[in-house]
C-alpha cells in the first residue's frame, strides 16, 4: 500500500520535474531526532512527502533511488503506537508494547513491512534474529527478505532496541540481489552505531 | 413443500434488476469449449491485454509452485469446468485474503486466501465455478464494450494500460477493478454456477455457504479494511446473494445434509500447507478475522497441533487481558498433539520467560533448539539460555 502510493508520488514528481527534494547526508554522525547514526559517504535523505506512512522524526535515506535501497530511520516509539502512521485506520497496524522480547519485535516489524509494501502484494519473513549492543542497550538485529507481486525481491537487516520504554528501529531494504549486496557492509555498519542521544 | 420455496427464490430473483426468475433455467454458456476470437476487433484486443498480465503473472515472486496444491486446485476446475477444461490456466497466488478472479481468456486467479478460507472442496467448486460462468458468459468484454460506450475508443485502452503499467503485474487486479462487473452479471455468474456445480456433482449448497464464512468473517473482523479484496468489492451484497442463493438451491435441490464434514482432500491440502497459509494470515494482524479461521479449520479436523500453534501465535500478538494463558495453553495442546512447529516451544519458552520462570524458559528453549538445530536465531536462543 505504502509503495504503490509512494510509486504514484513518484511518478507524478517525476512528471512534473520537481525531483529535487534531496539532501546530501554528511558523512559522520546524524541524527533522526534522538536516534543517532554514523553514516558513511553517498547517502541521500528523501522529501518528507516521499515516505508515506512515516512517522514525525523518521528519516529515509537512499543512495541509489528508493526503489533500489534504503535506509530508514525511526526514532523512539511509544507504547502503544505503530512504526508508521495510517490515517485512514484500516490497515490493521501492529503495535510497539514496551515489555516486548526479542521475537515479538521481530514479529512488529515483520507484520509492519507487510503494511509498507502493501497486505496482499507481498509476504515477508525474517531470520538470523541475533543479540546486539546499540550504544548501552541491549537491542537485536535481524534480516528480513520480501516477496512481492510485481517488483523485484528484496532483502533488508533491521536493527531495534528499547530505550526508555521506546522503541528505535534501523531499517536497510534493498533490491536482491545486487542493490543489497551493494551497499549491505555500510548500512550494517550505520545500524550498528545506533545510540540514543540523551542530554546533549 | 418446494412450491413455496421456488416462489420466494422467483421473487428475490425479480427482485435484482435484470435477472429474472426463468433465467437459470435458459441460462448457458455463451462461447463453445476452445473458443477464441476473432483477429481485428475489440474482443482480440481485450484478449491481448489478458495475454501479457498473464505472462507476467508467470513471473510473479507470489506465484505458489507447489505441485500437489496446484493440481488440487486444477482437478476442481476441471470437473467444475467439464469440455471446458482446457480453456483455463489457474494460478495460485500467494494472497491471505479472500478471491478468486477470471479475465477474458481464461486466465484464473485463485487467492491462497481462499483456500484457507472455504470449508470443503465443494465451496472451493462454488466459487470456481462462479468464475467459469463469468468467462463463458463473456463478462469482461460485455464489460468493456459498455465502458466503451461511455468513453471515447482510445480513452478505454490508455487507462486500461496505465493500470496494469503502473503497477507491472498489478496481479490482474489493475484490470479486474477496472473491469467491474455488474450485479446483473454477478447475479448471472451465480445463477450458472450452481447449475455448473449441481452438473459437476459437487454439493449445490456450497453456493451459499461460502458467502456464510464471508458474512462470518466480516462480523468477526475487528478492524474493517480500506481496500478490501476484489471478491468482496465486486460482491458487496454478500447477504442478498447468500439467502437467494440458498432460497433458489433449497428449492431445487432440496435441504442440505444436517452435517457438513470437511472432505479429506481439502483437509489434506490444508495440513501440507498449513504453516505458510496462516503465517501470511497472522502477519495481516487482523486476529478477529484470525480467530474465525481457526476456529472454522478446528471443527473442519484441521490437524489440532497446527491449529492450536497458530491459536497461540493469534492470542499472544493480541496480548489483550487474559491471552498469555490462552497462548501457554494453546502451545502446549499444540505440542501435546504430536505435530507441533518448531516455534511452539521457542513462543512458548519466550512466553515462560516474559514471566520470568527462567527454568520453564529454559526448558523449551532447549526442546526448540533439540527439534530444530539448524535454527537462523539460534544465537538469540543460545544468548537466553547462556
């Protein structure tokens, strides 16, 4: 659902020539509100108004087009709310509980990006659930690959930890095989150097 | 004691604009078996679009390979569809919601949703054979012949194409939403599929028993859906058409048989394939929806390992008051039954361990790890029980 609106958005850019929205993310540390990254080089932050669904404070970066990869960045989510946003209210989304284990966050997410890519259009499954250290929080990492109807496979590595009751997520989804494998070792790299900023 | 009952079914078929009560008993197929059209004209040209959605329906990532489930699904729409047989390519696609769809050439679409949805290989028939009627009455081209009235020639073809190009495949439902079909023609379909159905020796009740699990699940459903599948946005008065469908059979063929029991054939399809259907159900994270399908799939004597598994999975993503005893029970009648999925033990370890009865956790932790070695998260398992 998300991606074919984000098609249409895009086309309709597109078409108009007005894809210019993009901003150059300095390599080094960034932030997504309190999410800090370290980011590498090449990497580009889309237009708010490109990523349906998202939340206040999440961020979605690209280096080759969004079709192709990217990287999402979403900041700590309360309890009780979902990863995206849906205002129509109908798409069922899966919410963040603060007591969560490891394997119900993979589930959220799992449940989530079936949402993003659109329920009916795609089945998604994760694996290699793995303990992780973000910082000072114990938090886990996990792959995840998506099957849909009409576009290439993809493949991704999540990143999620709990920190003061929130939940932060790093997502990399890309095409499989080579939009993956292009930029795997960074992204893996940004998803491990996420840390929560407190009192700076 | 049937006079009565055809004279309701006769009146509720007055009832829909332009069907008429004598209509099923003239009602047939409109093309012979091995029909194609002629070149140069509009039908040609509606066959074309059909061609190349199915040529990349071939290459969709969701198209279910699987030989026995495919062969299932063929061998119902082969005795449903009789000389016709070999006019139809059925593809099973990997969707959890409920539909099945037919273009102009034959091409059908049978959502794996559906599979898990019907109760008996007969209501699989009944919607199979609701399908056949629209190809055999020619719907898709009635369809966009009456749109073409209404637009100009080229309009039709341009926005026919920019739905199917937007999308790539657009799973044939760019070109099925678009080509709507009526309720004339919905009524038509029904009226010939239980006649289809009844010929095929298959159980003409299932006609409107199928829509009963679709009020069903509809009642159950917690959250309604913006975009709901084809089969429901194209047939929206579910409940008119069950109770003609069930007055118009009764009446015909007289009342059902007091028990319905799930064929072995469909409960044999459904215990191979269990774990995927409902994994992509419960990853829709619709659980009153969820929940009517096991509990339909547990009185149909769908394996009760796989069915209390998945019982578990529902009640602890629910988690409202109350479901992580539901869910500890659930896995472990799902273990007890002999046949339990690998992650009844590691769901059920991870449920011990959010109640921090750290042996309990243990103990199934190493059970999950002992059923299943190989497992991908392993080192979580592993970082727990260290």
């Amino acid at each position: 659902m998300f991606i074919r609106k984000l098609i249409s958005l895009a086309l309709v850019a597109t078409l108009a020539g007005c894809v210019t929205g993009y901003t150059l993310v300095q390599s080094g540390p960034n932030t997504a509100q309190d999410l800090r990254v370290n980011a590498g080089s090449g990497w580009n932050l889309a237009p708010a108004g490109f990523t349906m669904g998202a939340r206040r404070g999440a961020q979605t970066w690209t280096q080759d087009g969004l079709f192709l990869n990217r990287l999402v960045l979403i900041p700590g989510v309360p309890d009780g709310e979902t990863l995206l946003v849906d205002k129509s209210d109908s798409a069922a989304l899966p919410a963040f509980r603060k007591n969560m284990l490891p394997n119900e966050i993979e589930e959220l997410v799992e449940s989530t990006l079936v949402k993003y890519f659109g329920e009916g259009n795609a089945t998604v499954s994760t694996a290699n659930l793995r303990p992780q250290m973000f910082g000072g929080e114990r938090g886990v990492m996990f792959d995840i690959s998506a099957k849909l109807s009409d576009s290439p496979d993809y493949k991704g590595t999540i990143g999620a930890f709990i920190a003061d009751e929130k939940l932060y997520t790093v997502w990399y989804i890309a095409a499989d095989p080579h939009y993956y494998d292009k930029h795997s070792a960074a992204a893996d790299a940004i998803i491990k150097s996420a840390t929560v900023v407190r009192g700076e | 004691m049937r006079l009565p009952a055809a004279l309701v079914a006769a009146a509720c078929l007055i009832a829909l604009p332009g069907v008429h009560a004598d209509d099923d008993k003239e009602l047939g197929h409109l093309i012979p078996p091995g029909y194609v059209p002629e070149e140069a004209n509009d039908e040609k040209g509606l066959w074309l679009e059909f061609e190349e959605m199915e040529a990349q329906m071939n290459k969709s990532a969701l198209l279910v390979r699987d030989a026995a489930l495919n062969n299932y699904v063929q061998a119902v729409v082969c005795r449903v569809a009789g000389a016709y047989c070999d006019d139809f390519r059925v593809y099973v696609i990997r969707n959890p919601n409920f539909n099945a769809s037919m273009g102009a050439t034959g091409v059908m679409q049978i959502w794996t949703g559906l599979i898990l949805r019907v109760s008996s290989t007969d209501e699989m028939a009944a919607v199979i054979a609701h399908e056949i009627a629209h190809y055999t009455r020619l719907h898709s081209l009635e369809t966009l012949r009456a749109l073409r009235r209404k637009m100009s020639k080229g309009a039709v073809f341009d926005v026919f194409l920019g739905a199917a190009g937007l999308y790539g495949l657009g799973q044939m439902a760019a070109a099925a939403s678009f080509l709507t079909f009526s309720r004339e023609q919905e009524a038509e379909a029904d009226l010939l599929g239980v006649k289809l159905l009844a010929q095929a020796q298959y159980d003409p009740h299932a006609s409107y028993r199928v829509w009963q699990q679709v009020i069903a699940e509809e009642e159950a459903a917690a959250v309604k859906r913006e975009e709901p599948g084809i089969f429901a946005k194209t047939h929206p008065e579910s409940e008119q058409r069950m109770g003609y469908l069930r007055t118009l059979v009764e009446s015909r063929y007289g009342q059902p048989d007091a028990e319905l029991v799930a064929d072995q054939e469909l409960l044999d399809v459904l215990n191979a394939h269990y774990v995927f259907l409902m994994e992509d159900q419960i990853d829709t994270n619709r659980f009153g929806r969820t929940n009517a399908i096991l509990e339909r799939h547990a009185a149909m004597g769908v394996d009760p390992s796989l069915v209390r598994y998945f019982y578990g999975e529902m009640f602890r993503q629910r988690n409202e008051p109350g479901d992580t005893d539901l869910a500890m029970a659930s896995y472990r009648h799902s273990i007890e039954g002999g046949n339990p999925p690998a992650a009844a033990y590691k769901n059920l370890g991870y449920l011990h361990l959010k109640r921090a009865e750290m042996d309990s956790a243990r103990e199934n932790f190493g059970k999950y790890l002992e059923v299943d070695p190989e497992a991908s998260d392993r080192a979580m398992i592993e970082f727990y029980l260290e």
